[in-house]
C-alpha cells in the first residue's frame, strides 16, 4: 500500500527537477502526480486517498473549464475521458478488473451474517453430497440427479461472488440456472424415465420435453413461475426491468437541460437490488439442499439431515426477518403479506 508519506515524498522528489519559478512545468509534474495517484488508488491507503480526493476536488473544475475551452480533437477527447474518470463519470477496464479480483470486505452486520449463512449451508450441501459419493449408485436418473446439484453448487458459488461484487443481473443469472436444474432434479426423482431422454441424442426432443416450461408441466407445476420469470426478466433477458437495476434518472436536469441518466456499469449501488438478492440467493440454497435430502435420503441419515435443514431454515428465516423484512419496514412498506408469506415458507418448503 502506498502511505500519504510515500504519495507526499514522490512528489517533492518530481518538483526537484523542475526549474524553481517554472509554473508551467510546476503544473506539469502536480498534474503528472494526479494522474499517478489516481491510476494507483486502490493501492493508496485510505489517508493517500483522501490527500487525493481533495486535491481532484481542487483540479476538478479548474481542469474542467480548460478542456471545455479547448479546440476539438483528439487530445481534447483523450483529456476529457481521463477528466470524466476523475469525477466519477467514466469507467476503467482495470479497476473494474481488479474490483472482482479483490475480495469485498464484510462492512456491516447484515453482510456478515448473510455471509455466515451462505457458508454454513453451503458446507452442509458438500457434506451431504460427499456422504451420497461414498455409496455406489446406479441408473441414468440418479447420475443425472447428483451431476444436475455439484452443478448447482457452483452456479451458488458463482452467484455468491456476483452477490459480494454487486452484480445483480449477472447473480440473477446464475441463480435462476439453479431453479432450473433443480426442478430438474425433482423430475428425474418423481419419474426416472426422463433422465434416459436428457441424456440421449435427440436434441430436439430434449428441448422441447426438458425446457424450463417442459419440466415444470411434468411436474404438474403451474405454467408460469413467477419466481423463475422474476429471475429471468432481471438476470439473462435484457429487460427493462432489468435495466432499471443498473440505471436512475437524476434529480438535475443536464447542462443543456435535458433529462440525465445515470447508468452503472460494474457494482450496482441501489440497496434494495442487493437486499432482494441476497435473500433469494439464500432461498436457491435451501432448495438444494431440500433436494439432495430428497433425492438420495437412502444414502444419507435421515435425522441428520433433518437438523442440517431445520438449522439452515432457521438460520436463512433469521436473516431475512432481520435484513430483508427489517429493510422493508425502514422504507415504509407494507410488509404483513411479506410476513404471512415468510411464517408458511417452511410448511411450503418441507411439508411440516
């Protein structure tokens, strides 16, 4: 990390070549330094960071009006982006790299916790399908039905990572994948004879009799879930409900008096995307692991697992009365069909 002594100490060591009295050149190397700074602040530390942010704030306006007075080209354009990074308006490729290279730091209680429950049941999940991987199983239905949840594990992976980043589209993406394979799990349990189809090499039999719609009907589910349709209009179909995620009119008309829209790319900041994301990531990883527990309950304890589901029930009904419910009621919502549907969840989900 690079120390506000350090940041202070490179710049008096740039002045040093400069000619005393030389404004121009002075200007130069503080601009240099800017720049500098700015392509290396995720490694300042957060006092280097603040040293900077004051003086961006200093440059901002006074670089601002010099580009705006500047002649159009090329430079100008190369200047005015690098300006627009500077006040938050642009994006860069690498920052934007590193941001899902590093790992998010766990701020508040809610992410903490929602962290802790993600962890315990997903280790649960591993368990139960390692103690299944001991025995030796046999037919299409179950391999396909062991295969479909190790995939389901890594799309919970995939979409946890999404979930810290801030990447709501894409987590949605990953958790609606999730629904689907689980569904599909259940069909291979209840009728076994399909996995012989899923695996075959008609492929257009597969789509047609194993599509999300395919294996809902089988299942004598109703025609259109609205969960699986509220995961799919924000995660992988470009919606303008999708997009609304990702975007927010400002309050201010622009500079040339039209209306301004904000659009994110990266991290998406508007909370309550990330809060009704994090409980439905939660609530994907409760039905795997309802379903592992249905699919192979002759290879597993039946006790054990019960008080593996009641514990992660509790443990995802906690976070949500506390952070999701808890959110809602902060905004002023009406959350009393939110609770009703909350207390039958567990008779809905494991039938007790």
């Amino acid at each position: 990390m690079i120390s506000k002594e350090e940041l202070n100490g490179r710049l008096k060591e740039q002045l040093k070549t400069v000619t005393p009295g030389d404004l121009v050149a002075i200007n130069q190397k503080m601009t240099e330094h800017l720049h500098f700074a700015l392509e290396n602040y995720n490694q300042l530390t957060p006092e280097a960071q603040q040293c900077t942010d004051d003086a961006l704030d200093v440059e901002k306006e006074h670089y601002g009006k010099i580009i705006n007075e500047m002649p159009e080209s090329k430079e100008k354009r190369k200047m005015r982006r690098m300006h627009a990074i500077a006040d938050g308006k642009h994006f860069k490729a690498d920052v934007l790299i590193e941001d899902l290279e590093i790992s998010p730091k766990v701020k508040d209680e809610k992410s903490k916790q929602f962290k802790d429950v993600f962890v315990i049941g997903l280790q649960a999940t591993l368990d139960l399908i390692y103690d299944v991987k001991l025995n030796t199983l046999s037919g299409v239905a179950s391999f396909g039905q062991l295969s479909l949840l190790g995939m389901c594990v890594n799309e919970l992976l995939v979409a946890f990572h999404l979930v810290q980043h801030q990447y709501v589209n894409q987590a949605y993406t990953h958790i609606r994948t999730v629904f689907e394979h689980v569904n599909t799990v259940e069909l291979f349990r209840i009728k076994p004879e399909w996995a012989e189809v899923w695996c075959g090499d008609e492929e257009k039999e597969i789509k047609k009799e194993l599509s999300p719609f395919g294996v809902r009907k089988k299942l004598g589910k109703a025609k259109k879930d609205p969960i699986y349709g509220f995961f799919s209009r924000l995660g992988p179909h470009g919606t303008f409900e999708a997009v609304k995620t990702r975007t927010a009119k400002r309050a201010k008309l622009s500079e040339k008096g039209n209306p301004e829209i904000q659009l994110w790319i990266g991290r998406c900041p508007l909370e309550h995307n990330i809060v009704w994301l994090k409980a439905f990531t939660l609530y994907c990883l409760l039905m795997v692991l309802l379903q592992i527990s249905r699919s192979f309950e002759e290879f597993i304890d039946s006790e054990e697992a019960m008080d593996i589901l009641n514990e992660t029930c509790k443990n995802v009904m906690e976070y949500i009365k506390n952070h999701f419910l808890g959110w809602a009621r902060e905004t002023g919502l009406d959350i009393s069909e939110m609770e009703e549907s909350l207390n039958s969840y567990r008779e809905t989900l494991f039938g007790v």
